[in-house]
DNA sequence: TTGTACGCGTTATCAT
DNA sequence: ATGATAACGCGTACAA
C-alpha cells in the first residue's frame, strides 16, 4: 500500500504537507489542541494527518527552540541504601511536579569524580528547569558547584539557606532538644548519643540539640557520651556491643536515626537487657518499620513527604520568577515525637 | 571593568570569537578535551577563552544536534512506599548507566491519566535514549503504548519477553515452589498464602508456584488456603486477625512480601501465637531489616541490584544495535532462601 | 485565521 | 589541522 519505510520519522513539515496547511498551524494545533487560534477544519485535518502518518512533536527539538525541558534535577544523596526519609521527600516533590506537568532526572547515586561531573555538566549545560537538592552534600566538578549553575534551586531536608539556597527543612536541633528534655524529665541522668557520619547536616544539628538541653538543663550528675555510628544498622550493632561491655551503662540513648536504633535494640535485648527497662532507645526519622520491632521505636518524625511537597512548591515558584520572601528562606517543619515502647522513665 | 551583563550565555561563536578560531574547532575541543584532531595552541586557546567567559556547552541544542539526550527513562511502579526492591534494581541499574554517563528520569510515581501521558509523550517525543521498565503496569495514553515508541526497551523485575521486550528477571515461579516444598518436608500440611494485589505479576507467579509444589505433592490431607493481600502491612495484619479468628489455623504461611509477612507476624504474636511453634511463617524480597523483627524472618532474597545492573547491560547493548541472542530475551537470577527463625517444622 | 521565514546553538560534512 | 556552512525540527514574530 503505503512506500516504503521512511528512514526518518515524521516532521512538523511532512504533517503540514499531508494536510495542506501550514507549519505553523501545525506547531499550533499540537502544541495546545484546544487553543482556538486555529480553525476548527483546519485542525481536524491537521490531527488526522497527524494521526496516521504516526507523528509525535519531537521534544528535543521543541525543548531547544523553547527553552525549557520540563526536567528537574534532583540532587541524591551519595547514601545506599536510599535514606527513607529522602524516598518521603521525593515522593511529596513527585506529586507537586507531576501535577504540573515535570519529570525529575535523578542525579547519579554513585558519587565518583566523573559522575559528579555529569550532574554539574547538566546543569550547567542547562537542561533542567529547576534543581531541587535532597543532599548534604553537593555535586562539585574543577571548582565548579551546582549552586553556579544558574538555575533556580532550592533544598529539601537539608539547610543550605546560608548559601542563599531557600531550604526547606525540618527542625532537628529543636527537636533534638525536645527528646533529651522529655527523657531529662521523666529521670534520665547518663546519657548517650549514636551519632550520623561525621559532619553530616541531621547529625550536626541534632547532637547539638541534644548536648544543649542536657547542658542547659543544669541538673547534677547529668552526662553524655557520644558513640560514633554512620546511619548503617551495623553501626547501631556496634554501639550495642559496645554498652554491653560497659559497667555503667547510660539509662537513655538517642540514636540520630531510627536503622541504627533498631540495631542497636538487637543487640543490647540479644545481651540479655531488657528495653525500656534497663535502657531506653529513642530513633530519629519515623521510619515506617519501627512499629514491628521489638519494642515499638519510640523516635521523632520527620514529615519528609510535606517537605517534598513545599520544596517543590518553593521551586516551582522560584522558577516562575517570584522572588522569596525573606522570611521564606528557611522553612522549617516541625518533627513529632513518637511515643511507642522503646523509651519510659528509668528502671520503669 | 567588563561591559554590561549579558542578557545571554556566551555560545560557541563567542568563545570561537574570543579564541580567534572557528566555531567547528570549538566544537571538537570541547567534544572531547583529549581529542587530537586539533592543535595543541588552539586548544589552549579554546580552553582559556571558555573559561574567561564561563562558557558551557547547551546541551539541549547539543542533544537536539546529535538526536541523543543521554537520558534512560526509568519507569516506576505506581506504588508508595517503592517497593524496596525496586530501589535495588535502581541501585543497580544506575551503578552501569553512571558509568556510561547515562542519568535517570523517572517517570513520575502517581500514575493519574495525565501523568501517564507525560510519560508516553516524553517517550514518543524521542527524549531518552533507552527505557528500563520496572513495572508491572505500563503507562498507556489514548492507546499509545511505552513499547511503542521506537526507543530501546528492556524490562527488570518484571517479564515482558511476551511483548518481545527483553526481559531480566528472577524466577518467582521456582523459588516459590521451592519454599513450598520445604515446607512440605518439614512436615507441614496446612498452608496459608497471602497474597499480593490481583493481577500483580509477582503475585500471580509465587502462588503458582506454591499451588503446583503442594498440588504436585500428591500428599494426602495437605491443604491451601489463600488469603488476599495488597502488598501493605496493613494488610498482613489484616490477614493475622482473620487467621487469628480461625479454629482450624495452618501450621505455615507464605506471603508474598515481606512487609506483609512482617505484619502478619507482629499481629499473631500480639494475639498470642508462638512463631515458629504455632505457625511458620516465610515472606519474599529479602528486604533488609527483616533481620530485625522477632523472629528474624525467613524470605527469599530477590537480587534486585543484580537484576537491576544486568538490566541497564542489557538495554546498553540493545542502545547499541546489538542484536538481542533468543536466549537472551528472558534472564532469570534465582531467589535465594535465606533461612531465619520465622520458619521450622510444626510444633518444634 | 493562516502562511512565510528566520533563528535557536550545536554537530557534521566538506573543502582547504 | 582548520574553517565555512548546511542541516537538525520546532516556535514565533510578522506579514498577509
């Protein structure tokens, strides 16, 4: 019937010529089919043509010509497995940016010299629209940082509004000091704390919260050790055999999120200690697994899935050219407190 | 000290200017900085005028030129939380694309029917390079199929070698069998099945293989019931309560996740049952704090990073013309039973 | 309302 | 080794 396959799929041009109009009508009728600067004839047979000649608007093209791709970057963290948390705010983000019509490219995990150069080479190449950062650590290539690129961006979980990045976060140092202050109360004295990998952002702000209320709260005989850890279960392990070979062991731990409290849980009852009982074990995170270990996780809750949303909002409108608020730079969502069975006064 | 901002970025002309050379000579340097298809001066001279003026390549004009984004089109699940073994196949696959300087775009999560046609059009519009499927269901939009968009395309987790779309998988069916027949010659007889959503393909092919272990046992008085599931815990605990209500209960339960099984068990426990004594209870994927509930559940470790890393292989080789081998087009990894405390023989 | 024509920034071809 | 120049496919200002 037809000839023979065209080597080439169809353009703008072969669409107008098999309906007998113009490119331009064409361009158009397919870039908004209901617009009504096109005559209702002429872009019936313009559809019709398009429609059996199999065409579809070539969208490299069209993204060059306009200048805009509809992507976002999103900056992961080099972290594996993926943090929850981070799932939640990626998933809060999806549904803002679905809705209005971006798709996210998602920036190599792996974190290699040349993988970082990838993500930097793309923004800086200026295909995404917009960048949303979701890292405590940010992509570098020969002294160039993403924050150069020149495209709208803002972070996620992580505070980068010292950058002039609008950061929407969660309150850890706050909320840090809420815990320490709940267990202060109910008669915790010996302390420890399971800390992140050294300089991370949670870490950071939650030992200080920690170390402020204990401090601050000026009670004889109070104390805080500081275990170091790394996020991983392993390393909640290893802090638990760690307590085990202890004398005098903290009545209360905080752990700086909840895979390292629920490792460290595992070991301590293996030990024969009983929880709360004999020690008690806050997580960070509110990660949705807490529930079915034994005891349920008492730990803090982070609302990564309103972060996402609000950085993406904060991102779409940032890209639309609204100018931030000074009070938007940093938008802080509080964390919840937990209550479950991991954590009770002492000896309780 | 310089002029006024330009309104625009520099483009190679300005940097070919700047350097004294043409635009071509621009092109090749940059392409590729170890190139020697041009002289040592000039591409000195190149590289320092692209610095002065911050010069970067367009990419969007670069791919539009050369009708390749270096973009792969993940399609995800239209499931919240993702499913922890697709984060693996993520892990995988982005390990291989990283290397090959490919990045990841996501189709976006919710699955509306406008969201499903942004994936499509994005496919269609010629966007990316390959599409790594890792669903079960496939974006469709006014009859317009993924499959159908001219663009290399290779399934993980999931098989589509039906549809001719390379495929590379774990094999479900087996695995299943295999438990069940465990199981079987530890003694059981009474089996319960939870199972997944209706019509899931990992659903469809662990209860048949469970079904045809115990059918094919031709052992006398052995029974399976199946309870219908949804993936969720939620679900899992739905299904403990039922059993929980039952006079006549079976001795072992397969779920066909963990996160299901892990449900299940927390809510049998609560009502009094004793995992293992009273009832066995194996889950699938192998997700990793499985380790940590009480009793430590057995499963079937799926091998989402390899299947995810030969995935991305096999799309890479497929990108580049290689001609798929027919034995190639459906790759199954085993399953591996990781043996815990959830499981053991009846009453022991 | 429809059509013409130019430009977007790069890469690739072809001469030199 | 280098330079001039023609595409690439689409959007849009402008003319009709």
């Amino acid at each position: 019937m037809s000839d023979s396959a065209p080597s080439r799929p169809p353009t703008m041009r072969d669409v107008a010529k098999a309906a007998g109009v113009a490119v331009s009508s064409v361009s158009r009728t397919l870039a908004d089919p209901e617009t009504r600067k096109v005559g209702a004839e002429t872009r019936s047979k313009i559809l019709r043509a398009a429609e059996e000649l199999g065409y579809s608007v070539n969208l490299a093209a069209a993204n060059f010509r306009r200048r805009a791709s509809g992507l976002i970057l999103m900056v992961m963290p080099p972290r594996h497995p993926v943090i929850p948390v981070v799932l939640d705010v990626l998933h809060g983000a999806d549904t803002v940016l679905a809705e209005k019509g971006y798709r996210m490219v998602v920036s190599n995990l792996a974190k290699s010299q040349e993988v970082n150069k990838l993500t930097v080479d793309l923004a800086f190449g200026g295909v995404p629209d917009g960048i949303l950062v979701v890292s405590g650590s940010l992509p570098q290539d020969r002294g160039r940082s993403l924050l150069r690129a020149g495209v709208p961006t803002v972070s996620a979980l992580y505070d980068l509004s010292w950058t002039g990045i609008p950061s929407v976060v969660t309150d850890d140092r706050d909320s840090a000091s809420a815990v320490a202050q709940r267990l202060l109360a109910a008669g915790h004295r010996r302390f420890a704390y399971l800390s992140g990998p050294e300089g991370n952002y949670h870490e950071t702000e939650r030992f200080r919260g920690v170390s402020a209320a204990i401090a601050g709260a000026g009670l004889a005989g109070t104390e805080l050790v500081r275990i170091e850890g790394d996020f991983s279960a392993a390393s909640g392990e290893a802090a638990g055999r760690a307590l085990l070979g202890q004398a005098e062991r903290p009545t209360a731990v905080i752990a700086c999120n909840d895979t390292m409290a629920i490792g460290l849980m595992h070991v301590l009852r293996s030990g024969g200690l009983r929880i709360p009982q004999d020690v008690s074990v806050v997580g960070y995170d509110g990660i949705s697994w807490g529930r079915y270990v034994e005891p349920a996780l008492t730990t803090v809750e982070i609302p990564g899935f309103e972060i996402g949303k609000a950085g993406a909002d904060r991102l779409l409108r940032l890209m639309s050219g609204e100018a931030a608020p000074a009070d938007a730079m940093r938008q802080a969502f509080p964390g919840r407190y937990l209550e479950r069975a991991s954590a009770a006064p002492p000896g309780a």
